[in-house]
C-alpha cells in the first residue's frame, strides 16, 4: 500500500503553496512549489506553536533552518492560527487535495488550529476535542458497565476491605525490587526486540537510550531523535509492577514507539521525502496511531500465552519473586485490562466539569481498582495531557480490529502492523 500511495501523489499536478504572508517565512519555502513548500510551512507553523506550548513537539529531527525561522519569528498564537487556517484552504483547493499526503497534513493542520484554542482559552467537550485533535471518538461507557468485572476481582481476591486495596496489596507482591530492576527491563526489552526483528527490518544503526526517572505524570516515555534513535524514560516514582516490563519494552521501544517512528523515518522521509514527517506533534492523529499499535504491539509480539510462559520462565527469577500465586496473578491482570475504558469516563467526566478532581480520584480508585497514588497521578496525566486518554484503548482497539482483519496467520498479522506504521494512515483509515 505504501509503494501505491507514493506513486499516486508523485503522478499528480500540483499548484504553488506560498506562506500566506512574508513575516517569518521558512527559508528555502520559495525554491519548493506545492504540496513539498505547503509541508515546510507546516513545519514552521508547528515549531511556532512548540514556543508556546513546550510539550507539543513531540521529537522534531528536520532542517535546520525552519527551526531558526520560527524561534527567530516568535509568531503569536493567533497569527499561527491564522497561517494554519489559509495554508489548509490553499491544500484543499490544490489538485494533489485527495492524496493520502494532503488528508495527513490536513488532519495535522486541524489539531494545531484545535491546540492553539485550548491554549487560548477555548474548551470543547471532551468529545469534541478528541475528534478535532485525534480524528475519532472514544465510546461512554458507565458504571454498569464495569461492575460485571468488579464482581468478577471480587471473587478472585475475596477477603475484607476495599476491593482496590485488596488488588494493591496482592499486586505488590509482584513489583520489582529496585536493585533488579535493570536486569528485569533488559531482558524484557532484548525479547521485544528480538521477537519484533523476526518480522520486521529496522535499520542497522537503530537503538535507543533508557533512563530511569523520577517526578514525571507518566509511566513511561519515547523521546524520538532522528537517525532511528530513541531516549526512552521509565519513571520509578510508584513500584513497578513484572508485568510492566513487558509492557513498556513493547510500547515504548519493539515493536511499538521506536519502531513506529524508525519505519516513518526510513519510509516516509527518507525515501519519499514527507518532510512534515521528521516533526511528531503529541496532539494530532498521529498519536493514536502510535498508542495504538504501541498497546496492540505487546499482544503480537508475545501471542497466546507466550507472554506468559516468557515471564514465569525468565522475568520472575531475575526478579527474584515467587511465582507460585503467578497464575492468578495473569487472571487478574486480564480482567483489569476490562477496565480500561473506565480511565476516559474519569477525564470525559473531570474535563467537561461534572465531577471534581477529587471525585475523578474516586473514581478511579473504584473502577480502575488502582491506589490513591496511583490515581492521582494518572488525574495529573488527564489534566496534562486531557483527552490524549482515548489513544491508549481506543487506538489499541482499533489498532487490532485493522491487523486481524486480515487473518489468523501471524505472518500476515505482521505484515499489516508492519503497512500500518510504514505508511500515513489517519484513525479513519482503521475503520
């Protein structure tokens, strides 16, 4: 698919895209014509959004020059607006409008103009945020529906107390001690590795940093550099769970994060020359793309009970922890990944003003049967990063439904994982 959408957009005509002004142009713009002059905007106009907004350029590893012209132009948010507004009138009226490239800049374009009012004071409903800035909705879901699973937990780990406080303190049995836990992610991370390059060819010099940090709203984090390198943090501030070792090696590196942006990389700039790809901007399409697969990835790489079977055999003795109570230990983790959706009713809910963030903290702990901790820094995570929530199960799920589409076989299942991150796919292309 990849190769046909390349060729369908270098086989059609396309008119000029000039900056719609000349105050701080990128140079170079004026030797390009159409839809490549129409990316360096783009990318200009992103990077001076990033002034205002430190955490809205993901990773940038692109030309020089458009960074220079930005910082030196310090546009302000509406004039950004402004030129976004105009740039995507001119793609839209251009004869390349209907290629899978203008559609991707497009959606971009969207999510910065949807960025910048949120950073000027505009809200929308969570829903409607979500499909400015990620291009769907998540389903609502209420408390009925998780109390089947709760019951479910219950039975599982009966005993006295709060529910939640009977999961923590059965899941605490299974945190990594710290003094393990570098051998414990190393060995989860060279597996991914290892069952990713079984089906997929990364470039040669791919590899990525990993730092243990403290103080941060996340669990982990995939810092892109460019030249399909990567610095990937694992925050230590809660007790990591064995379970998450996994996880996070699959997410943030193979097949997930790294692989992801290494292929967009390789495919997409390198050998199609889709500039506005060596820019990831966190509010835009692109991310439930990457969350998705990133979850989707740690299901297909460790298929059936493999995951299983790798961890009991290789995570827990490095670990050292007992794996005798390891079989309910997998029943309940299964059942907790039920709850996920409950995490976007707290930031639906918490966002649009109905609840309190106390109560989003209630919440929580009650339907997601996580600690107060643990749910206070994932209402700091809503409140950063607001209705980016949706990415993780929405996009796993839709991440999934897209690959299985296309059979059983694993082979085959690769095969489209591998399509959907090599090529510039919208969330409605996965429908």
């Amino acid at each position: 698919m990849r190769i046909r959408w390349i060729a369908c957009l270098a086989a059609m005509p396309l008119t000029a895209c000039q900056p719609a002004d000349d105050t701080g142009s990128p140079s170079g713009a004026g030797n390009e014509h159409g839809v490549d002059a129409g990316a360096r905007e783009y990318l200009f106009l992103e990077l001076a959004m990033g002034r205002h907004d430190p955490a809205h350029v993901d990773a940038y590893f692109g030309p020089d020059d458009i960074k220079a012209a930005a910082d030196q132009a310090d546009l302000a948010l509406d004039q950004i607006r402004r030129r976004a507004a105009d740039l995507a009138t001119r793609l839209r009226d251009d004869p390349a409008a209907a290629t899978p490239r203008v559609q991707g800049l497009l959606a971009r374009l969207e999510a910065l103009e949807a960025r910048i009012d949120l950073n000027n004071g505009v809200t929308r409903s969570f829903d409607d945020e979500a499909m400015r800035l990620f291009g769907t909705r998540a389903p609502d879901y209420d408390a009925t529906d998780f109390d089947a699973v709760l019951e479910r937990i219950d039975e599982l780990l009966p005993g006295d107390g709060e529910l939640s406080a009977r999961v923590e303190a059965f899941v605490a049995r299974f945190a990594i001690p710290a003094d393990k836990l570098a051998a414990v992610f190393d060995a989860a991370i060279a597996e991914c590795r290892r069952r990713t390059l079984e089906h997929i060819a990364l470039p040669e010099h791919e590899s990525f940093t990993l730092e243990y940090v403290t103080h941060k709203p996340w669990s982990g984090y995939n810092w892109y550099q460019g030249g399909a390198q990567s610095l990937i943090q694992i925050n230590t501030d809660l007790p990591i769970f064995l379970s998450r070792a996994v996880d996070l090696g699959c997410h943030e590196g193979y097949p997930g994060h790294h692989t992801f942006n290494a292929l967009l990389e390789k495919n997409l700039v390198d050998e199609a020359g889709w500039i506005e790809f060596t820019l990831y901007p966190l509010w835009s399409p692109q991310s439930l793309i990457a969350e998705g697969s990133g979850n989707y990835g740690i299901d297909l790489a460790f298929p059936g009970t493999e995951r299983i079977e790798f961890e009991k055999n290789v995570l827990f003795p490095l670990a050292g922890l007992d794996a005798s109570e390891a079989d309910r230990y997998y029943e309940l983790r299964e059942l907790l990944r039920r709850l996920s959706y409950a995490d976007n009713e707290a930031a639906r809910d918490y966002l649009n003003g109905d609840i309190s963030k106390d109560e989003a903290v209630d919440w929580l702990i009650r339907y997601k049967l996580t600690s107060p901790e643990r749910a206070r820094q994932r209402v700091d995570f809503i409140e950063t990063y607001r209705s980016y929530v949706i990415n993780y199960n929405l996009g796993q799920d839709m991440v999934r439904n897209y690959v299985e589409q296309s059979g059983d076989e694993p082979a085959a299942r690769w095969a489209a994982f591998e399509e959907l991150l090599s090529t510039p796919m919208l969330p409605a292309d996965l429908e």
